[in-house]
C-alpha cells in the first residue's frame, strides 16, 4: 500500500506542475502532501520538474527491507519507477551520497542500475560509488568497478581522478587500482600513460604495479620501455626492490647485454640490495647462452660462498650450454657438481644430455641416459621420447623409433606433432615415402593435427622422389587446410622445382618468393645455390654470390659447401680446396657435411693421404664423424687392400656410438668375399642380421658374386638354413671344400 501510495502522490505531483502554471493552489497543495517528493526551480516563466534526491533514498531503502532480492538481476519487475534516476548522473550521484553509509547496498544498486537502459556512464558516478567503497574498505568491489570503467573505455575518470574531484589519498589509491587492472590485461600502451599521468601530477604508483608493468616490457622484449620506466622509477624516488633488479637483470641478459646486467648487480649491492638466487640463477643463465662458461660458474661459486641455495635453476642452463657446444666432459663434472652441492637433477637435465648424444649420433649413450633416468626415479616426458626417437631417426633407425612411440603410449603420454614430424622425417630420409604418408594419417585418425612443417616433410620427400604430382596434392592439401606455407615450405617447392625442372630459372623462383612476402635470406640463396651447383652451373652459381652479398648477406658454410661440392664433382679440387681455406679464414666452422664431401672425393681419386689429413684435422675441431664419412674410409681402405685400417674404424664407429649401416656391412662383405675371406664375409652378414639391419640387392650381389647366376638361388636359400642352423663355421668349411 505504501508503495502504490507513493506512486498515485508522484503522478499527482508530476501531473499538477504540468498542469498550469499558474495553478498555484494546486502546486502548494502537492508539496504540502508530500514535500519531499520533488523540488521545482522557477526562473521567469519557465519551470522545471525534478524528484528529490531523497524521494530516491527511501525509495530504494522501502524496496530492499520489502524485497531482498530487489536489484539483484537487472530484469527485476520493479525497475521502471527509476528510470528519472538512471539517466540524470548527477541525481544518481546526489542519491549515491545519501546512502554511502550503507555502502553494500548503494553497490548492489549501482550494479543494478549501470546494467539499465539508458544509463549515463559519467565518470562522475564512477568516482562516487568508488569513493564509497574505498572509504569502506570494500576493495574487492572497487576492483569490479573499476573493471567496468575500462569495460565501457572511461578513461576521462584519470582527468576527473587528477583534478581533484575526490580526497587526494583516495584519488591516488583509486588511481593505482587503476594501474594494476591495466598490468593484469596485458595493456601496454594504457599502463604507460597513467604511469606517466601519475608521475606528472604527483602521484607515486605502488611499487608492485610498477614491478608488474616492468615484467610485462620484458616479456614482450619492449627493451628500450623497459628501461625507460626503470629510469623514471629511478628519478621519482619509488622503491626499487629485489623484484625491480631481478626484472630488469632478467631484461638485460634477454637483450644480451651482459655488462648492463653486471653494472646493476654492483648497483643493487652499493644500495644495500642483497642479491637472491634468482638473481644469481638470472645471471647464469645470460652468461651460459653468451658461452661465457667461466664467469657462469664463478656465479654459481660466489652462491655457495654466501650461502645461498643452489638449484637445477643454477645448474641447468650451463649445463645446457655445455651440451649445445658439444663439451660433454664439462657437462658432466658440472652435473657431479651439481650432485655434490645437494642439487639433484631433473628430467629436463637428463633430457640435455639426451639430446647431445643424439646431436653427436651417440644414441647409445642417449638410451643409456634414459635408463639412468628411470633409475633415479624420474619420470621421462613426451620431450625425452621426442629427443630419443630423433636421435634414432638420425641414424635410420626406425624400428626402434616405433618401439619408442608404442613405449611412451603405454606410459600414458599422449604423442605430439613433433613425435610424428620427427618419424616421418625419418622414413622420408630412408625414402620409405608410403610409410611417412601412412602415418600422417594415423595421426589425423589419434587427433593430433598436421601442422606446415608435416607437409613440408612430405613434399620434399615427394619432390626428392621425383614425384611431382604428389608433391602437388600434399602441398594443396596443407592450403586446403588452412595452413599458410612458411618460408621453409616455399623454399622447399624451389628445391623441386629446381631439381625436376633442369634450367627452370632461379631468379624467378626468387622474384615469385618475394611477392608472397618472404624476404631473401641466407637459406634461400643457399638453396638455390645448391640447385644450380647440382646442374653444373658454377657461373650462376657465382652470379648468386655476388647478388647475395649485394642484398647484406654473407654467404655461410652451406654456401661454400655446395660450392665446393660443385667443383669436386667436376675434377677442380685446388679450387675446391681454396674455398674451403677461404670459408675457414672467414671464421665459418665446416661442418661435418663439408669435411665428408672432401673425404669422400679424395679418397676417390685415390688420395688417402689427404683425406686422413682432413679426417684428422675434423676430429681436432671437435667436429663428430658420421656414419657416410667413417663409410668412405672404409670404402677407401678396403679399396687399397688395407683391411686391417679398415677394420679399426669399423670398431671405432661402435666405441664413438655411431652404428654401421647396411653400406658399411655391405663394403666388408663384398671385400672379404673378393679375397676369398668367406668366413669372414659370413659372420658380418649374421652379425648384420642379427642387428636387425635389413640387406639389400648390394649385398646379396657382393656376398655372392663369385658364383654362377644359377646357384645364386639356391646359394641364398642354404646362406638361411646355415645361419638357422646357428653352425657358420662348419658349415662355411663344407662350403669352401666343395
């Protein structure tokens, strides 16, 4: 009744100053019945109408003792008897400050009210119900307000906030909240104008938003802001904590900067500052991937004199170091170290020194690592299965790949598009095409999506095969896909396009490259150098050069391997010979690629003395044979009648972790059989088969060359039951006396 009593004296009131105005009677007699309904300004003959603010006040006092659960929703029934209140922000600010004793419920009406038709967001309003809830100590309610300013873009309540329209105090705090809502959005831009609007007006940002803001520059590699906001931090006089010099230490090594990073270290401890761990382990870290080895362990030295604890965070990234540069020895007496010092390793150390052994094609002393892994009670990730099945599909060996991805489902981990890229990979190098498309398809069949680099593999693969429309419907397929070919992708279809095509034209391939938008870089000259080297085209070849260098670009030691690949092949090995001195004046370290393709041509032309003299001058740069070079000299030896060498380096293929192939049995098989060593030839082809290492036709072909093309047959079919029957050498007897 009071509600309905309340609305019939509005509508009288509202209707009588409508009326006329010169009605006076009427007018004094509303506001005698309900004075505090409405107040009227007059001025001359014009007059205007509005409801008294504490109309309002008791209004929404009535609806939340009668109804709880009024302006809990914004469809509630009752809503339209506000509708003067919503669209007049400073009636609504007035009706604010009338019940900001009872601050929960001048929320709970604000909240309601800001979600209504017509509401005028002012950044008034804002202030005062911020206002409110600040002096209250409502903090968490004052975050969701001001989570809306920056929902509906008020960033005129910075002016409003700055210019005095609340206390000071609460203007500052009202300020910074503001600060810490931009830091937890990510947003840049708007954290760098009010940490400025801030400085200039007197206001001192909290420490820890400016932290925040710091962390945010350094993530997103904004170096030279970074810095900026350190230096005005600096110049204002806010606290700079631990937190601040580890950021920016942290930003330093990033930038690879090193000296800054030490200069703040002796600044931070000047102010009575004292370095953490993390301070440390920040430092370790920049100088480990700087290769500044020992100033990184002197770090890890200076934490343990002053007491503070050491970790994996400490060790790790030297560690890491150590392994990338192929220094295993070192890796490993810091692992000790690391042991020693009550820092035990983890997964992702193991996984380091997994990944070195497969880097140098030591997959055995990879494996071994994973055992010792599960030794000590460690669990390995989908990353140390990654690491392990690309080792052995370095090496060709993929039965033992697959043995690898059934392993790491029966343990529960779920394969990735690496772990399928790298298998692929690896039947597509061996040219076991149909396998690698198979399993592209049992990965789409599991849900794990091909990416670019899936298709990449496969149309190199198919390019490599000279199957050209194949080739055409993987990469359509990618685009089909929705996947946006890379510069690796482009720089692919140039490689079969310039093998299957002959004389297609390079500098056109390039031209098309640069309309897709993929800039000229060393890879893609390198490519196209290869393509033309392989044609035989050595003046195109240095027409690349030159336009390489022109572009800023200098050529690398692919660039010079193919080069001197090119002129191998054509019988100039003083040239061949030249460049290679010259690409090693230049500071270019040859690969191992580079060293094989050297090998491999002297030998042919009979000059072992020169080839063992590269050989040797490979392993004193630290630079790993495979299993191609230890192949040609071995082929070389055996060419010579030196089987003894040769089988010298055989064994030593085993002790470095480099297992032979089925061209390396193959080349022993075949020179044994031609000085009538039968036996000998015999235990390699068991050995070769018990390894699991597949012959070929070569094989067959050298092991039985000596016969008639009429017993080879049956020859093959008794070589079976002899090795079944597990008695070579009487067996290989009753041979050789028949």
């Amino acid at each position: 009744m009071t509600l309905l009593y309340v609305r019939v004296l509005k509508s009288i009131a509202i209707s009588a100053i409508k009326h006329n105005n010169n009605n006076s009677h009427t007018s004094l007699k509303v506001r005698f019945l309900l004075p505090f309904l409405y107040h009227c300004q007059c001025s001359g003959e014009a007059s205007s109408f509005s409801v008294a603010p504490i109309y309002f006040q008791k209004l929404i006092y009535q609806e939340i003792q009668e109804k709880p659960w009024a302006f809990s929703n914004i469809f509630w029934a009752e809503s339209n008897q506000f509708d003067d209140l919503i669209m007049d922000p400073d009636l609504f600010i007035r009706v604010l400050n009338l019940i900001k004793n009872r601050p929960r419920i001048a929320l709970q009406f604000f909240r309601w009210a800001e979600r209504q038709p017509g509401f005028k967001h002012s950044e008034q309003v804002f202030c005062t119900i911020l206002d409110i809830l600040v002096k209250n100590h409502f903090l968490p309610s004052a975050y969701y307000v001001m989570e809306r300013v920056v929902s509906v873009n008020l960033n005129g309540i910075v002016d409003v906030l700055v210019d005095g329209y609340l206390d000071s105090k609460i203007s500052g705090e009202l300020l910074d909240l503001l600060l810490l809502i931009y830091t937890r959005k990510g947003m840049v831009d708007e954290c760098l104008w009010l940490f400025r609007k801030m400085l200039n007006n007197g206001f001192l940002p909290d420490k820890k938003h400016c932290n925040r803001f710091l962390r945010i520059l350094r993530d997103r590699r904004l170096i030279s802001l970074a810095r900026d906001v350190y230096n005005m931090m600096e110049e204002c006089g806010i606290e700079r904590t631990i937190y601040t010099y580890n950021i920016m230490m942290d930003t330093f090594c990033k930038e690879g900067d090193m000296q800054l990073a030490l200069d703040l270290l002796s600044h931070m401890q000047a102010r009575g500052c004292c370095p953490d761990d993390y301070t440390y382990n920040t430092l370790v870290n920049g100088m480990s991937k700087r290769g500044a080895f020992d100033q990184a362990k002197e770090m890890i030295g200076t934490m343990l004199r002053t007491g503070l604890k050491v970790s994996e965070y400490s060790y790790n990234p030297l560690i890491w170091g150590y392994c990338e540069k192929g220094m295993l020895v070192e890796a490993q007496d810091l692992e000790d170290e690391m042991v020693v010092n009550g820092a035990s390793p983890t997964v992702t150390t193991y996984n380091m020194f997994i990944y070195a052994h497969c880097k140098q094609g030591r997959v055995r002393d990879a494996r071994q690592r994973f055992y010792s892994m599960l030794n000590n009670n460690l669990i390995p990730d989908i990353i140390s299965y990654n690491i392990l099945i690309y080792g052995y599909c370095q090496l060709g060996i993929l039965e033992e790949a697959f043995l690898l991805l059934n392993d790491l489902r029966c343990r529960s981990l779920i394969p990735t598009v690496i772990t399928y890229n790298t298998i692929m990979h690896g039947l597509c190098k061996i040219g076991n095409l149909e396998d690698a498309r198979k399993l592209k398809d049992e990965m789409i069949y599991y849900g794990v999506a091909p990416d670019v680099f899936t298709y990449t593999i496969l149309v190199n693969a198919s390019w490599k095969a000279g199957d050209l429309p194949m080739a055409k419907n993987f990469f359509d397929e990618m685009l089909h896909k929705g996947l946006q070919p890379d510069q690796f992708a482009e720089t692919t279809r140039i490689v079969g396009e310039l093998k299957l095509k002959g004389k297609y034209s390079v500098l056109s391939l390039q031209e098309e490259m640069l309309e897709k938008g993929f800039q000229a870089d060393v890879i893609i000259y390198n490519v196209c150098v290869n393509g033309v080297c392989k044609l035989g085209n050595l003046e195109e070849a240095s027409d690349l050069l030159q336009r390489m260098v022109a572009d800023g670009l200098s050529p690398d030691n692919v660039t010079y391997t193919s080069i001197i690949q090119a002129y191998l092949e054509i019988g100039h090995l003083s040239k061949a010979k030249e460049l290679f001195h010259q690409m090693v004046s230049k500071g270019l370290r040859p690969t191992v690629v580079t060293y094989t393709i050297l090998i491999y041509q002297l030998v042919g032309k009979g000059r072992l003395d020169l080839a063992f003299k590269y050989f040797s001058d490979m392993l004193e740069k630290g630079i790993l044979p495979n299993v191609v070079t230890y192949n040609v000299l071995i082929n070389g030896l055996c060419r010579v009648g030196r089987m003894d060498q040769a089988y010298r380096y055989f064994a030593e293929m085993n002790e470095e972790g480099v297992p032979p192939n089925k061209y390396t049995y193959t080349i022993l098989i075949s020179e044994n059989c031609n000085l009538g060593n039968l036996y000998e030839a015999l235990q390699l082809y068991e050995e070769m088969v018990d390894k699991r290492i597949q012959p070929d036709s070569c094989t067959y072909s050298a092991l039985l060359k000596h016969l008639g093309n009429e017993y080879k047959w049956h020859a093959v079919r008794y070589l079976e039951y002899i090795l079944l029957s597990n008695n070579v050498e009487a067996k290989a007897n009753n041979i050789m006396l028949d």
